[in-house]
C-alpha cells in the first residue's frame, strides 16, 4: 500500500522547493493564521503544497468542504512557479453542497466560482466518476450528469467536490497550490487554517 506524505514549501514567502512535512490535522501548518483583520477586510491566501508517494501512484485529489471561506486546489507547473505566475483562469478544484442526486447525476449549490466542469472527475460520496456535463439550473443550482451510472445512495446535504486526477512517480514530491478566499465581512473573530484535502488512489 502506498504511503503518501505532504510539505510545505521551503520558504512559503517565495514559494520555494519541497520543505518541512506537514502532519495531517495541523493548523496553521500551510495556510496562515487569520486575524480579525483579515476577516473584516477579505483576503486571498495562495500557498504551495507538495504530495508525495513513495510509489508510482495514480491519484485524485480535492478540497472537500467549502463552508464561509472558498478553499480550492490548483495544479502547479513546477517548484519554480511563484504566486504571481499562477494565471487567473487556472482550474480550480473545490466542492459544493448537493441537494439532489441520483445514479446518473449530481445537482449542488452553483458556487461563486468554476470548479465543475465536463470530462473532469466529482466525488459524490466515497466514488469518484467522470463528468458528462455540467449545466447551470439559473435558479442558484448546478447538476453535473455522469459518463456511468454509478451505485446510488443518498447523498444530499454533503458536498460534492471537483477532483484533480494527477500521477505521482515514487519519491518525488509533486507541487500544487491551495488557495483560501476568504470574502470581506467575515466574522471577526480571528481562526486557525486547516486543510480539508483528500486523495483518493
């Protein structure tokens, strides 16, 4: 079975090569600490983070919850990219919470930004299967139609999340980046960051 392990970048400031290693659970381990501030005014966080397998692995990987702050994942060009190269129409992975589904399709709650989009991959429960079409309802939903029908169970009131399908080569750390929006008028209360990510191989 394969072990896989996850870092931050060497210097978060610049967006550097592979460093420390991250313990699932940590907070603040990536992402940084919000202030009230932060809360108050809106913020984007951007910062690089590296998966590693100690095998040559095939995967999936996404956010799985949204909630008050946007959190999505992005493919990265190498450990030399930095945040201002990230181009803004990169695809971002994310989730959305279902309120229909079926063995043929998902229906979510539209989210503010593009994270569903045709041939990529959603995990509806613990399955992960391609997207036929995404079409927007126009009354604050979207339903996403499978390529396969898939077992079905009963599934709203979760969150659907959008999947990154990457290959990983044993022992090489491959780079990503998690982005946080948090919106301006959040509570003012100041939190710590965790990440909601899996992967799933």
């Amino acid at each position: 079975m394969a072990t896989i392990t996850y870092y931050k970048a060497v210097d978060s400031g610049s967006d550097g090569s592979k460093g420390s290693q991250i313990t699932s659970g940590q907070v603040d381990a990536l992402l940084p600490y919000l202030s009230s501030q932060d809360r108050i005014n809106g913020v984007t966080q951007l910062e690089k983070l590296y998966v590693q397998s100690d095998v040559d692995l095939s995967i999936f990987i996404g956010i799985t919850s949204r909630g008050l702050f946007r959190g999505s994942i992005l493919d990265s060009t190498g450990s030399d990219e930095v945040r201002s190269d990230v181009p803004s129409d990169r695809p971002r992975y994310g989730a959305a919470e279902i309120t229909a589904n079926s063995a043929s399709n998902v229906t979510v709650k539209t989210p503010p930004d593009t994270i569903f989009r045709a041939n990529d991959y959603v995990l509806v429960g613990d399955i992960v299967v391609q997207a036929d079409s995404v079409t927007d309802n126009g009354d604050g939903t979207t339903t996403i139609a499978y390529k396969y029908d898939i077992p079905y169970s009963d599934q709203v009131g979760t969150n659907c999340a959008s999947m990154l399908k990457t290959d990983l080569t044993g022992g090489n750390a491959k780079p990503y980046w998690i982005e946080n929006v948090v919106p301006a008028g959040a509570p003012a209360t100041s939190t710590s960051n965790t990440i909601p990510l899996i992967v799933v191989s």
